[in-house]
C-alpha cells in the first residue's frame, strides 16, 4: 500500500492548479507525440504506484486544456471551485456505491438533501423525483423515459411491460435548435429522432409558441414537448410559461433542457429569464457546467416521482432494501452501481450559499456582456447574438476584404494557436461564428480584457 501516491497526487494536482491561468489555454503538443509519451507497453510486473502518478502527470501535460483556468472559453464548460475538487478527492477515497442506502447510508442521505436543496434553488416542486446521472444527456434520458411512461399510462398502454411494439404512438415535439442529445435519447428510448415535430425557431433560437401551438393542433394522441432554456450558440431561452401554457390543456409532457440556462433560475436578477419554468413536468440540468463541479456531473428533477420511478426502479432478490422511506439511487436514475455524485453537489452549493451561486451565474453573465462590449467596439467586429446569459457570438470581417465565413474561422484558430485563451466555432443560421462560453468559476474582468484583445489582435493580423 503505497499512501506515498496519494500524497504525491495532491502536490500535482494542487501545483497544476496554482499554474493553470498562466500556462497556455490550448493543448500544446501532437496526438503522435502524446501517443508515444503514453502508450508505453503494459507492462508484466507492475510498476510503483508513486512512479506512475508521477509519470501520468509528466506524459498527460502537454495534452491537457486548461479549462480549469481562467480564459477557457470553448463549448460550455467549467472549471472547478476547489470545494467540490476536494469533495470530488474525498468520494473517491471513500468510494461509496451510491446505488442503495444498506450499501452507503451516507451517500443516500447527502443526495437526498443535495436534491432537495436543488428543487429549492430552482425554484422546483420539493415533491419532485431527482437523480445525479454523468450528465445532461442522461438526464434527459431520465427524463424522457418517464415521460414516455406517463404519456403511454395515460393511453393506457404499459411501456416498461410491453415496449413499444403495437404501442399507441407518440408524438415528439421540439424547436428547431434543440440540442443533439435530446435526440440521441429519443434513439435510445426507441422513440426515434426521425419522425419528431420540429417547431420554428426566431433568430435567437428560441421556439416560437404560435408555431408550437399550431403543431399541437394538428396532433393527437400522447405528446411529448422539448423545450429549451440556454441554446449551447447563443443562450437564448424559450418562453417556458407560455410554452407550458399550452402544452398543459392538451396533456402533453413539458421538457426543459436546462443544461447551463437553468442556472438561471437560481438568480433572483435572471430568473425572470425563465419565469414559468416551474411549471413543466421535467427538466435537466449539468453540475460539471455553470456550478463549477468536476465531471461528471448531470442532474435530472422530475415533478411526478410516480411516472419517475415507474421508468427507472428496479427490483433484484439480492438488493437489499432498507425498510424505511430511504433513498436508494437506483430507484432515480438509470445506473446500477456508481459514484456517489452528490457529495461535489452538496459541498458547492454549501459552501456557495444562494447568494454565491447567484453571485457565479450573474457574473458570467456580466463578463459575458463585457466581451461583447470590448470586441463589438471595433467596426469590423459583430455580434450575432443577444448576449442574455454567458454566450456570446462573434463574427469578423477580413481587414482587406473577402470572405467573412472563411476569416472568421482563420481568426478562431489563430487565438487557439496564440494561447492566451481558447475558444471554438459554430454555424449559426448559416454563417460561421466564434463562440465564446464564460463558464469557469475563476474568469476575471481582467481575463476578458486581456482574451478580448489577444482575439481583436488575431482579427486585425493580414497575414496567415
Ligand atoms: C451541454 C448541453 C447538453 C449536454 O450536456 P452533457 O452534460 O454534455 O451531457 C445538452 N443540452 C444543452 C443545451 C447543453 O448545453
């Protein structure tokens, strides 16, 4: 037994951390190179724990992006705060199999109280189902699979018994800019994504509720509607009450994939955002993402814990049960044996408070709008979107002339290879765009300022 490894972890780790935010953003090395650093032979007799950390640490470096730093500003991801790393060391050394209260008692009862502070941030019914799954894919997955439970009960039809061979059909409703998971689930629940209702989008990506309404209209039969709060380009919000306003008359099941925009509801300057937002049957959000907590991190809230625990319990002789009204983890989500994720979610939101999770969300949003503001201040510079929560697109126009489409993507790669900060591209109603993602815990005014410039420094440059 070698503790010798687990100390010499915790001085990487934390030696790592304290250089992140100056160390270039981007990966600084080549796939053959990390290959042949790492792809040593395995080896016949092992090798001392000690020397391998030490040596992981060494060989991964170089291919490693500092998204735990500060001016990571690429997809929609976060940092870390260091409570939930240190809650994060902590369920591993512990390695609770969050699965059963007989297996972890502990890792029963934290995730009963992070669930039920969750609802409470958001705003949610308290009487809601909640389970911690790897993240926002597979907790609409979750989700939808109580949906389709409780859309085909209503139609009499037994899913979890019969599948849905000679099952009454159910209709897929969602906006144009639903994000792809949402279909990946709907492949994996065999509702397919194929024959989905796609409603109209405006120009921010949010669905239009006339053209839902209409849809509705032409369709009979269990439905299940997707809405969307935080499109992953430009963070634009469906308008969820009125959305909910029509769906609920027609017994339709209402989604919300809140991956990051959720958030939202836990700010009392944002929530407005999402107002009516309580009023859907489900809704998804990611931990690892805006909350700043380690992967994997996805959390799913279902108002109707029948319809919930109809899709995902499970009964086996040999699982034990406890007699009382615990929470068993397998009940909630679809996972059997698994890490105990509420432990990072528990200690954040603790050591956050409300106000410091309000505090997170609203000041991504400011820097989000500060970026704006700094890049848009240059006439060949345009934002695309309106910048409502932290996204933020921008397009650029070539200093000589030309292609906008073909420079804008020359301008993305020139930041990622200069390395002050890291960002991506995207298409958006048919013309490229960066985009920018403030995400991370740790992003100052003074990252935003220094990434805005090194980004206008990029657009400005005539050469390739
Ligand atoms: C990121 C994202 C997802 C997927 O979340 P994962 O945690 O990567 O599974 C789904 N929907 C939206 C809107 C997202 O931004």
């Amino acid at each position: 037994m070698s503790d010798d490894a687990l100390r010499r972890a915790y001085d990487l780790a934390t030696e790592y951390l304290e250089h992140v935010g100056t160390r270039p953003v981007g990966a600084r090395t080549s796939l053959e190179s990390l290959r042949s650093s790492l792809a040593k032979p395995l080896p016949d007799d092992g090798v001392d724990p000690d020397r391998v950390i030490e040596e992981l640490a060494r060989d991964a470096e170089p291919g490693l992006v500092a998204n735990a730093g500060p001016r990571y500003f690429g997809f929609v991801i976060g940092g870390g705060v260091p409570v939930a790393v240190a809650a994060d060391w902590l369920t591993s050394a512990w390695n609770q199999c969050a699965g059963l209260y007989v297996v972890s008692p502990a890792a029963s009862v934290v995730e009963e109280v992070a669930a039920s502070w969750v609802c409470d941030l958001f705003g949610l019914p308290k009487s809601a189902g909640v389970a911690f799954v790897t993240g926002t894919q597979m907790a609409s997955f979750t989700a939808l699979a109580a949906a389709r439970h409780a859309v085909l009960a209503r139609a009499g039809w037994d899913v979890e018994a019969r599948g849905l061979f000679g099952a009454p059909r159910v209709h897929v409703v969602l906006g144009e800019e639903a994000h792809t998971t949402i279909f990946k689930a709907l492949r994996l629940l065999g509702l397919g994504s194929g024959d989905v209702v796609r409603v109209p989008v405006d120009r921010q990506g949010r669905m239009r509720a006339g053209a839902l309404s209409d849809a509705l209209r032409r369709l009979d039969g269990p439905t299940i509607v997707c809405a969307q709060v935080g499109n992953v380009n430009t963070g634009g919000i469906d308008p969820v009450g009125e959305i909910a306003e029509i769906t609920r008359p027609r017994g339709a099941w209402l989604h919300v994939d809140g991956a990051f925009g959720l958030w939202a509801a836990a700010s009392p300057a944002l929530r407005g955002l999402v107002a009516g937002v309580e009023r859907a049957d489900s809704w998804v959000t990611d931990g690892h993402k805006w909350l700043n907590v380690p992967y994997d991190s996805g959390i799913v809230v279902i108002a109707d814990r029948e319809s919930h625990a109809a899709a995902m319990a499970v009964g086996a002789s040999y699982l034990q049960r406890a007699e009382s009204e615990t929470r068993d983890g397998i009940d909630w989500g679809p996972e059997l044996s698994r890490r105990c994720r509420g432990f990072a979610i528990y200690a954040t939101l603790r050591s956050l408070g409300r106000r410091g999770v309000a505090e997170l969300i609203e000041s991504s949003c400011a820097l989000a709008r500060r970026f704006a503001e700094r890049l848009v201040a240059v006439p060949s510079v345009e934002i695309l979107n309106e910048v409502v929560l932290n996204q933020v697109l921008v397009r650029f126009a070539p200093p000589n002339g030309g292609d906008r489409d073909v420079f804008t993507r020359e301008v993305i790669s020139r930041v990622q290879a200069e390395g002050t900060c890291w960002l991506g591209g995207t298409t958006w109603q048919g013309r490229e765009a960066m985009r920018i993602s403030v995400s991370g815990w740790n992003t100052t005014e003074s990252d935003v300022d220094r990434s805005a410039a090194a980004i206008l420094d990029a657009a400005s440059r005539r050469d390739r």
